[in-house]
C-alpha cells in the first residue's frame, strides 16, 4: 500500500495506494494496542482473508467484524 503510485497501471491497485497515501497524509493511522473483544485480531484478519480472497461481501463483513464489537460493548473501557 505504501508504494508509488506513478509505477501503478491496474486502476483497483492505483486506487487502494491513493486512499492509503490520503489518509497517511492525514496523520489518520494509529497504533491501537487495545482490541475491543476478545480474540477481535483473529476476528479482523480471518474477514479480511475472506473479503479479499472474494468469499465474502463487504457487508457481510462488516457484520462480522460489527458482532463481537456489540458483544463485547459493555466491557470495552473497563
């Protein structure tokens, strides 16, 4: 994602790299070392893995990284 965009033909790639350098210029990235929910990391790249490998849909994603966050509301902060 960190690439130039200059050496970038396919328009999804040139996309993704564009939005990435948007936000990075943004000062929009933080280390966020306090998971919502248990196990939540596993939750987030197993979604990511099915989102990316087209096995899932990104509303369907959503869902699955929106439950254990709902779940999990009442402890967060604690």
């Amino acid at each position: 994602m960190a690439a130039n965009a200059a050496d970038i033909t396919d328009p999804d790639s040139l996309e993704l790299v564009e939005n990435f350098q948007t936000i990075l210029d943004a000062d929009g990235l933080a280390f966020y070392p306090d998971w919502p929910a248990p196990g939540y990391y596993d939750v987030l790249v197993a979604n990511v893995q099915e989102l990316i490998n087209g096995t899932k849909d990104p509303s369907d994603f959503l869902d699955s990284i929106a439950e254990p966050y709902e779940t999990n509301r009442e402890t967060i902060g604690r």
